[in-house]
C-alpha cells in the first residue's frame, strides 16, 4: 500500500480532468467480511485505499468512500468492473472471536442459520414439541437482472429500479440522504407487495450514494452478485413457537416467542457508510415490550411475548403480522401431522369463532378436502410429486378492531419435480368471510413469483456445484440518459411473460392482510408432497432440490427418516450382489429397450427449467455436433472422421421419427450416462457419453426439457460408415466395462466451491479431455500425466491445457478467462477452427461460469492468477525480435508481404484490418505441429461464431501447396526462431487440403 494505505480513507477521489457526459456506472466493493449476528453489525474496517493501482486504467475513475463503503464509478459498466478487480484495499480482519469494532447500529436482526430442529421431550400429559421459524432479511436478490438507476441533484433523490417494499426502501434512503420524505420520488413500485424485500433495495442505496458523491446519476447492474447481501443479512425475524399436547392430541399449552424486535432489516449501505452508527436512539432510554400479533385460536394455557426494545424498531405491522402467520400456520401442520391428526380438524377443536368455523367449512367443502390427502396417489410422472396444504388467519379490521377483522382460509395443491426442485402452485382455493372478492389468480401468480421464486430461481453463488449463475449481461458502453433510465423502469412497466409466452399484466401491490396465510400454506404443501419440512421462505428450486437430496439444514418427517434408515439396513446386505450383477450387465452386449412414450406435453415443464436446460446445451456444445453444414440446429447429419472410419451425428430434436421425440426422460439419461440408445443399441464415445455422465439429475432432466421444447425436424443423418470389426456395436459393451465410468460429478471437499464448479463444467459438461487429451489404440481417453495434453481432432490440433503447454507467455487465469470468454487474448491469440464455436457457446453462459472453468484450466496449468510484469516484458521482447526478417528466406518474405504484412506487421498508421495480437505471441506457432497454421492458412479465420475477433480470409484458392509450405516455414522461423523447424510440411498441407476438399466438397 502507498499513498493513504496508513490512515483511513474518506470521501471521494476523483480523478482530474473534466468527466463529461451527463450519467455514470457504479460497482460496489463489500468489505471481505460483514453479517448480522446476534442483532449485531459486524464488517472488516477499511484502513486504507492505493489509489495508484487505478491510475493507469483509460478513461476516467471515481472512487468513493463512505466509512466502510467503498463504490467505483466510470463512464461505462465494463470500465467501472475492471477498476473494481484493479483496487487496491486494505482492510483489518476480523478478530479470533469473529468481532470487529461495531461500525453500525445492532438492530435486533440475526442471521445466523437455524437447522428447525425438533425438540421433543415426554410430558406427563403427551408430547412437548418445539420448532424454530426464521424470515429472511432478503427474499432474494431480485425478480431479474436489470438497472437501478439514482439521480441525488441538489435538494432531491430520484431513484428508479425494481423494489418490493418502497415504504422501506424511502425510510432508508431517508436516513441515508437526511433529506425530507417530499424530496425523494421513486420511480418503480409496481410490483410493490408485502412479503419481504429483495436487493433492488440495496442497489438502489449504493446507487444513491456513489451519485451523491460524483454529482450525477449512477446506475447499478442488479444482478446475482447481490446474493451475497441475501446471505449476510440472514434472518429478519426469528419465532420460537412450542406446545404440550394432551392423550387426546389436544394442545394443552401453546408458546409463542418473537425473539428479534424488528420485522425487516435496513439497507447495507446504512451501516458500511456509518449512518446508523449516528443515528442510535437508546440513550436513557426505557424497554418496551412489542406485542406479537393476535392469534385466532384458544388453547387452555396460552403464552404469546416478544422482547423489549430500547430504540427505534425498523418494523412493519404487516410484515410483523405474515411472519407470524407463517410460523403459526407451520407450527399447527407440523403439530398435526407428528399426531397423526387432520391439520384442519386440529385447528377447528381449537377455534371458538364461529365466523371463522364456517368459512373453514365452506373453503375446505369448495376444495374437497380429504385426509389423508390423495394427491400423491395422482402423480404426473415419477419424476413428480403433488401436495395440498391448509392455512387459516383472522386479521383486524382497519381500526385495529380483531372481532370486526377478516377471516381467511387457504387451501393450495402443488407440483414438485423431485429432479429439478421446481414448484408449481397449480391450483389456490381461498375464502373470506368478508371485504371485496378475492382475485385467487393475482394471488397465485404473486405466490409463484414472489415465494416460490420460479421466475428467476438460478441463482449464482449457490454452495452447490451444479447451480447456474446469472449472465451479466449489461456490459452498455453507451452514456446513462434519460433513455437509460427508461430501461431501469423497464422492470416495473414492462408486461411479463408467461411460461407460455403470453403477456400478462404486471402485479398489483396487495396489502400483507391479503398475503398473510399464502407462505405458510406453501410451506404445508410441500411437506405434503415431499416430507421435507421448510422453516423460513422463500421455497426456490435450489432449495427444494438440494433439501430433497439431503443438502439442506431443513429436517424431514419421521417417516422420511425412517425409509432413509431402512435404504441404510439393506445396502449393506446387498452391496456384493449389487456390483457382481452391475459389472456383469455392463458386460452384457444387448440392452433391453425403453418403450416409445408420447412427446412430454408443452407446459409439463416450467420456463425456469427450460432455460436451464438451455445453458446446459450451450456449456455443452449440443447445436455444434449434432448440427451438420449448413443444416438446422441439431438435426444432425455432421460427419466425424475418426482412425475406424466416419461416424454422422444424429438428430436429437423431438421429431418422434427420426428424432428423440418419442423418448422418455430415462431412456434420454441412459443414453447421456451409458451410451446406450433407447432401443438398446450402443453409441459409439464420439458421443462423449464418458463425460456427460458427470452431469447432475437436475441438469440432465433440464437438458432433456429445454430439447423437447424446441422445434421437431423430420431429418435422417447419413449411415455411419466404420470399418469390421468397429461397426459391431455390440463390441462397445466390453470398451465401456474397461474405460468408461458411469458416476455423476463428486466435487472435491479440498477444493474451493470455483474450482469445483470449474471442474464439473470442464470435466462433464464441457468434456474438454474430449479434444484435449490425447486417446489409445481403442479411442479411449488416457489419464493421469496425459490428461489434456493435448490431442489433434479433425485436422486441428487442440493444444495442451496442463503443464505441457506450448504457448510461449505463460497462460493466467484471467488471460483464460478473456480467451474463453471473447474468443481472443492479448498474449496468446484468437480462437479459431473448433474452438470458436465452443467460445461462442461459452459466451451464453453466466460470467461466473466461465471464471469457473478458466480457474479450472488454471490449476491444471499451474498458472498464476494475473498475466505478470515478467510475461508482459517477455511479449514485448518476443514482438521486437520479430521485426526483423529472417534471413535465407526470402520466398517466404515475399508471400508475407503481399498476403500477410497488411495486417499482421504494425506501420504506425492507421488500419481497420490490424491483427490485434502479433505472430510472435500465438500459440500455433510454437506448437509441434504446423497443423492449426496450414488450417488458418488455408481456411481462414471467420468471426461467424465470435464477434469481435477480426476476419482473415482462406487462401486455399490462391496459394498453391509449395506456396503455403513456403510461408509455413517462414512463419515459424521469423516468428519463433526459437523453435526447430517443422518437418513435413509440404505432406500435411496436402493432406490437410485433401480433407478439407473431401469435407465441404
């Protein structure tokens, strides 16, 4: 650290010069440490900031600083992320205890993660049960990606961008600013309903105060990084709720403890930037008691409390009042359900309202309510399951008046696909007893938006090695107008799709009376349907699907337990049996087919699911093989030359004839994990069914809907053309028993959750060993020391990605990252051939994703993190030694310069056509083999896959094969004099243009 490193830093620094322009982008950098814990603030303390670590990037870089907020802003999105990767911070850790000095108010927040334990212990009279239910701080980290924009001019805040709760959200920006309530306008509340906040509302004060500081409107890219907020921030609201029940399932004795003050929790920047720290008001202050809500039912022994406060509480009575009804709702399903009682005749010998006993009646009348419940009887599918819950609540009137206050019962059927973790709410019946009708299809669609969170449930940053991240999309260099800020009311204004495609209108905000049983009936159905109990919302598909598969801290039924306690019993017994007769059938050459099935209907699986299973495609690379020349995405026809003859990719759209339209799901899997076709033949590995069956059940149903949902082609690919004895399939049972290993992806407890992410893309998905490893006698991958060493693959060599590496300037991870991520590399190259449409693929696929697997390739390359001052001095070296020609060689020289010079040496003057990265630094040139340099040479390369990379035209029509031998080797001599000279050329090039005339001719 220089400069400021030994004091903190405050304020703005704002580099010179005038900024121009009328908006500006901002990126936050969180402390690497900062929580809630035990209604605490706790952050790292920011000590100092090198700005010189900044100075040198183009264009023009504020800093700001508030405290322990740290933003950066610049005149374009792209520019405002590098500046944040670039800045130099140095922050004192937290202490051994996991404190640091308070920086902030103590709100009477947690979020320490409670597991919903059960406490069951014997009572003179019954059962003593007592569970925990938690509220988030944060829902989520928003609806979808987009902008939240802030404009702090003079006396005034305006702010658009998405927001869930605007009452909260101007409270905070309020003490933020200290401006007055009239001053500020919020340009976004469409959407606006009580069930809890998301981080639109935290972007939207890191907004505010970056403009603040700069004097112009900032914009934020909202997106899944905001995750972290969510996860720091844990709980809101925390209730203890317990009963003692009698011999006859009766509840003797019923508590309910509110154990944190407030019902929400303020926006992050409020403590970062040391506002609340200032605005504490429990100074001589007296505790107060806070009463929880009223509950509608009597027990004989009933106890309701809540802590005293001695400040200011962050609260809403609403929210106050759905957190409760959630847990007491919850509460009284678990009670019935652990009694083996009907939920709903429980609650009655409980309720002495008679308004309210009626309705119960009617609603569950309307419904034809059963117990037990049947829904599971009717399943979809066996990939599916239904459920029904029940909850009730009594809410006062507007007056505070409870007798003269509504009554509502709730009763929900649901659908959850076991595999994906998708919840469908697929039928909500709800009653009042008073008050204008209920629009129960406004209620459903907001639960299925706003608690389930199927309409943006991918969330980035899961622990989970299988959970996709958001795109970051909004890379907008353009300057922030007003037509800017119309794209951050966009989320508020715009209509929304359907899983249909149709539009629907945009939801209306409904008070928290109307929403008050909608959490906890969710909840009710879902343990109906899975045996999995949820104690805190919201109910997302990663959630649900990582509950399910024993991941989540949520705890099951008994029943649950115990058919998990006999899998246990019986394994153990049978585990010999088992692999006698796994490894017998794997040897056996024919395999029984699946029966044909009807085409999976359109809305049988949700658009959540569909888009999952398209980035599932995309990672791996399904459209670039199973797409022949000039053909229509994946109806097959692509021929792969191999050493026993050629092989024709097959149609995989859901054409039931010549397709995979009349496959079941597990008829797809095994095919995916075993390489066996539905009918029962073999697949040759040119499918690499070795790498795909590392793929996750949640990506492999997703794959398998995101196919069914695309356009039908009737198209049947050429017949293979394989040599005896390769064209037996049969023969592939005993290649598969010796190299192919059916197990799903294990990530590595040693490893970081990046690396395992990075290592399930590469190793499954992207089957990067596929091309990049080099293979037996048999076609068989080879291991260990030759695990992506490098392979040649029609004619293109696909270089090493481990220590092996030819590249003459060390790969970084980042440079790998900007390869894999653009298609180029300032020290290496542009991606070309093969790799090019691989890159493209990439380019799909979440930021996050990406870094993941170049941090991957990384370490099997041991290769540093940045590119460092030492490679940088070694390109600029290489690059001033290939100005000078090369001497002996002078054909050579001369069909350079009249082909090649143009582009690829620099003249100082102006060009469109500039190579962006000199011959002396690419990798093909310093490679074994003149392979990928006579590919280039011959074909070109095209920017049809990759924008951006530049185009160099094919010479095969206008060089004869002694011409391109000829500045073949004077390639390598002027450019990588370093190296020996190829051998061969002349036979490769001719052997290289045979294919390739065989191939498109």
């Amino acid at each position: 650290m220089n400069g400021s490193a030994s004091r903190r830093p405050t304020g703005i620094d704002r580099r010179p010069g005038s900024l121009g322009g009328e908006g500006r982008f901002g990126v936050v950098i969180r402390p690497p440490v900062y929580r809630l814990r035990d209604g605490t603030f706790v952050c790292s303390r920011l000590l100092g900031v090198d700005r010189n670590s900044v100075a040198a990037l183009p264009g023009r870089i504020e800093v700001v600083i508030e405290g322990n907020f740290v933003g950066v802003v610049a005149t374009s999105l792209q520019a405002a992320r590098e500046a944040a990767r670039r800045l130099h911070l140095e922050w004192q850790p937290l202490t051994a205890t996991g404190d640091s000095p308070p920086r902030g108010r103590a709100l009477e927040a947690e979020s320490s993660r409670h597991s919903g334990n059960t406490v069951e212990t014997a009572a003179p009279q019954g059962r003593y049960l007592t569970r925990h239910y938690g509220w988030p701080s944060r829902m989520r980290w928003g609806d979808e990606p987009g902008w939240v924009v802030a404009d702090h001019a003079h006396d005034r805040l305006d702010v658009w961008g998405p927001t869930a709760t605007p009452t909260l959200l101007k409270r905070d920006l309020m003490a933020l600013t200290g401006l007055p309530q009239e001053t500020i306008d919020l340009h976004c509340t469409a959407q606006a309903s009580g069930i809890g906040r998301h981080c639109g509302d935290d972007a939207a004060a890191d907004a505010t105060l970056m403009s603040r500081a700069v004097g112009r409107p900032v914009a934020v890219w909202l997106d899944a990084s905001y995750v972290r907020d969510v996860e720091s921030l844990g709980q809101a609201q925390r209730i203890a709720v317990s009963a003692e029940l009698n011999a006859q399932g009766a509840i003797e004795r019923y508590r309910n403890r509110q154990e944190l003050a407030g019902s929400d929790t303020p926006v992050v920047a409020l403590w970062l930037s040391g506002v609340l720290d200032t605005q504490r008001h429990d100074d001589g202050a007296t505790s107060e008691p806070v009463s929880p809500p009223f509950s509608p039912y009597t027990f004989r022994d009933q106890r309701l409390a809540a802590p005293g406060v001695s400040r200011e509480v962050h609260g809403d009575d609403g929210v106050l009042e759905l957190q409760h009804g959630f847990a007491r709702e919850s509460f009284l399903d678990e009670v019935a359900r652990t009694s083996g009682q009907d939920p709903v005749a429980l609650r009655l010998r409980h309720l002495d309202d008679r308004r309210g006993v009626e309705l119960i009646e009617s609603v569950t009348r309307r419904a034809g309510w059963v117990w037990p419940t049947k829904a599971n009887e009717e399943g979809l599918s066996a990939d599916v399951n239904r459920g029904r819950g029940f909850a009730y609540a009594q809410l006062p009137d507007r007056h505070g008046r409870i007798d003269e206050g509504v009554r509502s019962a709730w009763i929900a059927d649901i659908e959850v696909n076991r595999i994906t973790g998708d919840v469908s709410l697929t039928r909500l019946v709800v009653g009042q007893d008073s008050g204008p009708l209920v629009d129960t299809a406004q209620l459903q669609e907001i639960l299925q938006q706003r608690v389930l969170g199927v309409a943006r449930p991918l969330l980035a940053r899961e622990p989970s090695f299988d959970e996709w991240g958001e795109n970051g999309g909004g890379e907008s260099q353009s300057k922030l107008t007003a037509e800017t800020r119309d794209v951050a009311r966009a989320p508020c204004s715009t209509p929304m799709k359907g899983s249909d495609g149709e539009q629907v209108s945009a939801l209306s905000p409904l008070d928290e009376a109307d929403l008050s049983p909608g959490v906890a009936v969710i909840a009710n159905a879902l343990f109906d349907a899975t045996g999995v109990r949820f104690r805190q919302p919201p109910f997302t598909a990663p959630r649900v699907r990582q509950a399910l598969q024993g991941e989540c801290g949520t705890s099951g039924s008994e029943a649950t337990a115990g058919r998990r306690l006999s899998r246990w019993r019986w394994r153990w017994l049978a585990g010999a049996a088992v692999a006698t007769a796994g490894a017998a059938a794997m040897l056996w050459p024919w395999k029984s087919p699946i029966a044909p099935v009807a085409r999976p209907a359109a809305n049988l699986y949700s658009a959540e699911t569909i888009e999952r299973g398209r980035l599932v495609a995309e990672a791996g690379d399904c459209a670039v093989c199973h797409t022949g020349q000039g053909g229509i995405d994946n109806a097959g026809g692509r021929a792969f030359d191999t050493p026993f003859g050629t092989l024709y990719s097959t149609n995989i759209t859901p054409d039931e004839a010549t397709g995979i339209g009349n496959w079941s799901y597990a008829a797809f899997e095994r095919a995916m994990r075993h390489g066996i076709s539905r009918d029962g033949r073999h697949l040759y590995p040119a499918f690499p069914y070795t790498a795909f069956a590392k793929t996750s059940d949640a990506d492999m149903q997703a794959l398998y809907a995101y196919l069914m949902a695309q356009p039908a082609v009737s198209a049947e690919p050429p017949a293979n053309e394989l040599s005896f004895p390769f064209n037996m399939r049969a023969l592939m049972a005993g290649w598969n028993a010796l190299y192919h290993d059916a197990a799903p992806f294990r990530p590595d407890p040693s490893r970081s959750d990046l690396y395992n992410r990075g290592a399930y893309l590469a190793e499954g998905l992207g089957h990067c060993s596929a091309c990049h490893s080099p293979r037996n006698v048999l076609g068989a991958e080879q291991g260990g020391e030759r695990y992506l060493a490098g392979a040649l693959v029609e004619g293109w060599e696909a270089p090493p990605l481990n220590a092996l590496s030819r590249s003459p300037i060390p790969w970084s991870e980042e440079a790998l990252y900007r390869y894999l991520r653009g298609g180029e590399s300032e020290l290496h190259g542009v991606a070309s051939g093969p790799m090019a449409p691989v890159v493209a693929g990439l380019g799909e696929l979440p930021e996050s994703d990406v870094r993941a697997i170049a941090h991957y390739v990384a370490a099997q390359m041991d290769a540093s993190v940045n590119d460092t001052d030492d490679a940088r001095s070694q390109a600029q070296q290489l690059v001033a030694r290939s100005a000078a020609s090369t001497s002996g060689m002078e054909a050579g020289e001369r069909l350079f310069d009249g082909a090649c010079a143009s582009c690829h040496v620099d003249t100082g003057l102006p060009s469109f056509t500039q190579a962006k990265v000199s011959l002396a630094l690419n990798t093909n040139l310093y490679s074994e083999r003149p392979d990928n340099v006579i590919q280039s040479i011959l074909g070109g390369v095209h920017a049809t896959n990759v924008s951006g990379i530049g185009e160099m035209p094919g010479f095969a029509d206008s060089f004869s094969d002694s011409q391109v031998t000829t500045l073949v080797e004077y390639l390598r001599a002027r450019f990588a004099p370093g190296e020996p000279a190829w051998s061969g050329v002349a036979e490769r090039v001719s052997q290289i243009r045979k294919d390739d005339n065989k191939t498109h001719g």
